[in-house]
C-alpha cells in the first residue's frame, strides 16, 4: 500500500527520465501499468537482477580457485595459488583492501579459505596436512615469518605422512569445531576448543573429499560432503554407525565444491562435469541405491580440469 502510495508521488518527468532507477519495484509496476514493458513476465523481473559489472582493480599473479562474501556481505576473501586477500566490502562502491596473507606450506594452491562467524579468523587449505588459522585483524605484514606465534598457525589434525593431505575446511556455526575433507578419502573434524582431533570418518567415499561443510548455521551436527566419486553425502555426527544418511546422485563428475545454504536442507554444488545444482536433501537417496546406480550407470571420464 505504501509502495502504490509512493509511486502517485513521482512527477512524469521523474519517469520519462528514469530517475527512480532501474531497481525500483514501484517504479516498474507503475511504468508496467502504462504498458511500457513487454512482456511483462520477463523484462519486469530482469529489472530487478542485478547485471552490470563493478569495475574493481583485483589482479592476482597466479590462478584465482576461490573468492566469497562474507556472511554479513562485509567483506570480500578469495586467494590464489600463492596468497589471500581480504576487502572490506562494507562500502560496495569502495573496496578497500585490509589483509594480504602469504600462502604458508603451499603444494600446488590454496584450495579452500572459510571466514569464522565472528569474522576474526581466516582458515585455508594447501593440500598439505596442517589446517592454517590466521587472525586477520592483526597486523599481517610479517604473517609468513610468525606462522607459530599466532599469526598463521598450523592445526594439528593427528596426520602427517606422504600421501594425506587436506583438500576442503569449514567453520561450524559456532565457530568452536573445523570440518575437514582430505586426499585419503576421510572426513576429520577438528575441535578448536580442545585442540584435537573430535571425529573422523575413514573411507567416507572412494576418491578425495574435495569439499566440505556443516548443514546448518545455528548447530554443527549434519555436515555435506563432496568427492571426486562425483557424490555428494549427507552425514550425522550423532549416528554412532558413522554411516552416511544419504546420497544426492546426479553429476557426472568429481565435486568440485559445495555450499549450503545454512537452513540443514538445501546446497548448491559445482562440478567437473561443468553444472551447477541446486539440491534438496529430502530428495536424497540410500547409499545402495547409488551404489546399484553407478554399478549400471558407468558414465566418470574422470575429466579434471588442473591437467
């Protein structure tokens, strides 16, 4: 009512020159009522997407693999295969750049980063066996040269030997426990509170766990996961069988990522296999059915896009 209210409001000229902006809902109501826009399915709703590009001067000197929104949309964090940088994002016509973080025990890129929800602290991956824990509201110059001394420091995760390392970490809603993913096909959650090593699933899938994250903003029980097997598994800390609770079946190669959204139902996940999908576990099915699936159905090139 309010919004029809402030539309009689507006003078012809403002409408003729479009002065009410292109994202404005009651502008484009009152201008589709005039028979201004066709159809009105379409163009009425594209309006309201936002689809011009903000010029802003971010240049790495190597390939970018990650880049992300904080929760609050106050900042902005994203690394290459040698360092992160964050921006505060607070002002979005003006980004400005408050951390450059060298990349610590690097082996081939940084490939995963997670902010904490106090927006403190700053996790990556290197596929190396250490979890990297920066405080990213200190003075980070020398970051590199104080890895042990509460800049960077290294988590223990109880593993360290040829051939284990660590492809994906996550912040729990509360910011106390650390999911991880790793090259031996395990699932290691990390207490931050303890120090050590909380729960692990072995052989969670059959290929490396490229990506991982809790289910829900608000408790840390139901984590997702996402593999080269090209399966996205649901799990639940409290099954003391450590068995997954179900299987989204659906792309044709490795998981390259996944995100949920933070309500324990829904995630999106990125693929090798070049689609992105959007997902409701309640459509999820038994760890037998994809098995049965997958035995019938051998469509894996194994395609990967680093080689």
């Amino acid at each position: 009512k309010d919004d029809v209210k402030d539309v009689r409001c507006f003078s012809s000229k403002k409408l003729k020159t479009n002065q009410l902006g292109s994202a404005s809902i009651p502008g484009i109501l009152y201008e589709r009522e005039l028979g201004k826009i066709q159809p009105y399915n379409i163009q009425a709703n594209q309006r309201l997407i936002p689809n011009t590009f903000r010029e802003t001067d971010i240049h790495f000197e190597t390939r970018v693999f990650n880049g992300q929104f904080s929760s609050t949309g106050d900042f902005y964090y994203c690394s290459c295969q040698s360092e992160i940088r964050v921006y505060d994002t607070s002002n979005i016509l003006d980004w400005r750049l408050t951390s450059e973080i060298p990349g610590f025990n690097i082996q081939w890129t940084i490939t995963d980063l997670d902010l904490s929800p106090c927006e403190n602290y700053l996790l990556y991956t290197t596929i190396d066996s250490h979890i990297t824990l920066v405080n990213i509201r200190e003075d980070l110059s020398n970051a590199y040269n104080f890895q042990f001394e509460g800049h960077q420091l290294p988590l223990e995760t109880g593993r360290d030997h040829i051939g284990y390392a660590i492809w994906s970490a996550k912040f729990s809603g509360s910011g106390n426990e650390v999911v991880a993913g790793t090259s031996n096909d395990s699932i290691v959650i990390y207490d931050l509170v303890n120090k050590t090593t909380s729960y692990e699933i072995p052989n969670a899938h059959k290929e490396d766990i490229n990506s991982v994250c809790f289910a829900n903003r608000d408790e840390s029980q139901v984590v997702f996961t996402g593999s080269d097997d090209s399966l996205i598994k649901i799990w639940d800390k409290r099954d003391l069988h450590r068995k997954p609770q179900g299987v989204l079946l659906g792309h044709r190669e490795g998981i390259t990522h996944i995100s949920s959204k933070g309500d324990g139902i829904h995630l999106i996940s990125n693929s090798k296999d070049q689609t992105l999908k959007l997902w409701d576990i309640r459509t999820m099915c038994s760890s037998s059915e994809a098995s049965r699936f997958q035995k019938a159905n051998r469509y894996q090139t194994h395609f990967d896009y680093r080689w």
